[in-house]
C-alpha cells in the first residue's frame, strides 16, 4: 500500500515558478510530488499531515562554498556531521571544498563522491585550482578531469598570485562551463590585517587590513576574465570599492557574480570593540560604509547570491586572543535565520528576492539541476518559521564547530522541516 505524507497550509515562495501561495503539497512514499492544493482525508491511515500553519515553504536551499579543513580525518567537523548540521539548517544542497588536503585530481574528486553518495543533503565537490599545498604554486590542477569526474566549480580561497596562471585556469575552464570562484585578496597588501583598516583599527590597536586589499586583486582578475574568457564567482564581496568593479564589469557584459555572507551584513568593523575571535574573519568585517554598500548591492542586483562561508574550527582555535585567533566563523546553523533577520525584517527584502538569493541564483551559477515544487518532481524543501525569534547558544548550534559571532544573536527564520527528495529527512521538535 502506497503511503503518503501531506504538508498543508503551507506559504509555497517558489523563485523559479513566481509563486506565492498557501496550499497543500502530497508526496508518495517515494517522494514524488503527486499533488498541489490537495486537501487529504485527516482520517486516512496511508496518509501523515503536517500542518505547516502559514510557514514559508522555500525549494532548493544552497550553500557554496562550504570549507572543511580535511574532508578525510575523522574529527572535527567530518562530512557526516556535516550532513546532520545541514539537514537540521535547512540547507539541501552543499558545495564543498578542502582548505589542508584540497581536492585536486580526479581521483578524490571521485572518492569524495563515494563518501557522499549515502548523505541526507546533496554534497558537490569544488576541485582546487592549482596542485599542492605551495603559497604561491605555478601548477594548475586537471581542470577537466576534475570536471568530468563530478567537480561543478574551482576554488581554493584567493585566486591563484601567478597571473599567468590565473589566466590559464580561466581559459580552461571557460570551456568546461564550470565557475571559478575567488575570494579576491592581494596578500601584499592586507599584510597579514587581522581586521578592515580605518579609525576603528587604530584605536583598538590592531593592524589594519587595507580594502584595496580586495578591489586590487579583483581588478586583476576581471581584466584575466574580460580578455581570456572563463567565468568568475567572486565571494565573499566585502567593499564598495570590489562591488563597483563587479557592477561595472557586469554593464560590460563580463562573466562576473559575487555574493556575501550573512555576517558581513550584520556585523562592521565596530562590532570588534569586545575583541570577540569568533568575529575574526578573512576577509575582515567591513566598514559601516561598505556594509551599507552591500545592502545596496542586493537590493540593486549585483549581489546574485548569499552563502554561509561556512568554516568550522576547533575551540583553540579561537581560545585566544583576537590577534593570533584563526580566521573563520561556522556559518551553516546561522546561515537562514542570519540572512532572514537581516534582509527582511532590517532591510525590508521581500521573502521571494531573498529565496532567490539562497535558491535560485546559486543553483543557476553552479549549473545544479534542482527540481521545482511541481507535480512528477521529486523537489528539496526548507520549512522556515518567520515569526517567532529564538536566541543562539552553543547547545543549539548542530555544526561542530562552536566559533559563531552569532551566539547570544536573537533570530527568526530558523527551519522547522527540511526535505530532500521529497522526503522528511529533520523535523523540529518546534513543529507541532
């Protein structure tokens, strides 16, 4: 006998179809959507209702990219705990990359696919850019055997110092139809900064990480793209100055997109007062003015995309002091409710636009083949509760890494149930 799970009174918010509507939603026991605005029997014994009272049904949810130290080692956060913190985050779709041992050859972009075949969340692999661990490496990686093996993008962290090899990797890629992404720094410049130079730097003593930092390298790197092809993912974009050279080169028609993260719109320079090392972030938090721009940007498009820059640490990694702590913020849990709180209720973004930010635009720049909220699909679905607030503690944080500037933060927006496939994979005690 076929079983049935129904989701009802739910606010569908599909970016793709241009829906905004309550309904009812009927999946069969293979996940497959069956039926849209259905009312089921409650007195049926085949069939489970969830009554979703008015929630916010998002499709598709996805995160890129996400930075694990060591994909293989089994401790800290591995893929499974992983798997666990995305289901519980609403997130279905992850892209992953490998800061220590990265993944550039074919062979672990192959074993990483093996690894991840079983999980709850659909995880991509995000191939190296170059070979080897070197700071400054001349070698590119296969770029097409990594591509032909399951690897939907490049990146590394900041594009690669060689110019030369810059432009190689662009014009290889621009024939495998895979993004480069890039978090642009030109390392001469920042001069190890451990937070955005300006009034606030000097008067906490800290030494001080230029913006230019940014615009400069990113200048380079649009020039690589606009005269040698290839496509360019920039991300995090944390300054006026790098986000009037994206507008700028987008007018021109070049294959730029950048997103931010949720962090850098709700924490400036100023935030940095407490000397907190959860907030010690690469790039830094930006100014009040560039945050500013930022807003700016995704309201007027040149932001395409929000992402969680999700990079878990130890707890001595940030057991320290601000200045020698390791850059980096677990971003996943917060990564919904953060962007939420933020875009809606500070901003006045609409549901739609911001699903978009998260969803859509993401899944288009990577070239991930979701499916929609139709009949005969089997789509992934994020439940989200936009009313109530719930304060952030270490002990409701999934991710194993505790090193979030978001503790203590109240938020809305957290997810009450997550689908993938069309199946119930993590429901919230809080849905009931």
């Amino acid at each position: 006998m076929t079983r049935y799970t129904a989701l009802i009174n739910g606010r569908v918010v599909d970016p793709v179809a241009q829906t905004d509507d309550v309904t009812n939603l009927l999946f069969d026991d293979t996940g497959l959507l069956v039926g849209v605005g259905y009312m089921p029997d409650d007195d049926s014994p085949d069939t489970t209702v969830i009554d979703l009272k008015g929630r916010h049904v998002i499709p598709n949810v996805t995160d890129a990219p996400i930075i694990l130290s060591n994909i293989w080692k089994d401790q800290g956060e591995t893929l499974s705990s992983l798997d666990v913190c995305s289901v519980a985050s609403g997130v279905s779709h992850l892209l992953i990359s490998a800061s220590e041992v990265k993944l550039d050859t074919p062979e672990t972009i192959s074993l990483f696919n093996s690894h991840v075949a079983d999980k709850m969340s659909h995880f991509y692999p995000l191939g190296a850019l170059s070979k080897f661990g070197d700071t400054a490496p001349t070698i590119l990686a296969e770029l097409r055997l990594m591509s032909d093996a399951g690897a939907l993008g490049f990146y590394e962290g900041n594009s690669l110092h060689h110019s030369g090899l810059m432009r190689h990797a662009l014009e290889y890629s621009s024939n495998l139809g895979r993004p480069i992404m890039i978090t642009p720094c030109d390392t001469e410049i920042a001069q190890n900064g451990v937070m955005t130079e300006g009034p606030t730097s000097t008067q906490l003593g800290l030494r001080g990480y230029p913006s230019a930092a940014e615009a400069v390298r990113l200048s380079r790197d649009i020039q690589l793209v606009e005269r040698f092809g290839g496509t360019l993912h920039v991300t995090p974009i944390t300054t006026k100055a790098g986000l009037d050279l994206i507008r700028d080169a987008k007018s021109r028609g070049v294959r730029v997109t950048c997103g931010t993260a949720p962090h850098y719109l709700w924490f400036c320079d100023a935030d940095i007062h407490d000397y907190d090392p959860n907030k010690k972030v690469i790039p830094p938090l930006p100014s009040r003015s560039d945050q500013l721009a930022l807003i700016d940007g995704i309201k007027d498009g040149t932001i395409d995309c929000i992402s969680s820059h999700h990079t878990p640490l130890g707890m001595d990694a940030k057991r320290t002091d601000f200045v020698t702590a390791t850059p980096g913020i677990s971003g996943l849990d917060t990564f919904i409710p953060a962007t939420f709180t933020s875009l809606l209720t500070q901003h006045g973004l609409d549901v739609k636009t911001i699903a978009k930010l998260i969803s859509t635009t993401p899944n288009r720049i990577f070239g991930i083949r979701s499916k929609g909220i139709a009949v005969n699909n089997r789509p992934s679905l994020t439940v989200l509760d936009l009313k109530n607030a719930k304060s952030i503690t270490p002990n409701n944080l999934q991710s194993l890494g505790k090193n979030s500037p978001f503790l203590s933060e109240s938020l809305i927006g957290f997810p009450v149930l997550t689908m993938t496939n069309g199946r119930v994979v993590w429901r919230s005690p809080d849905l009931d």
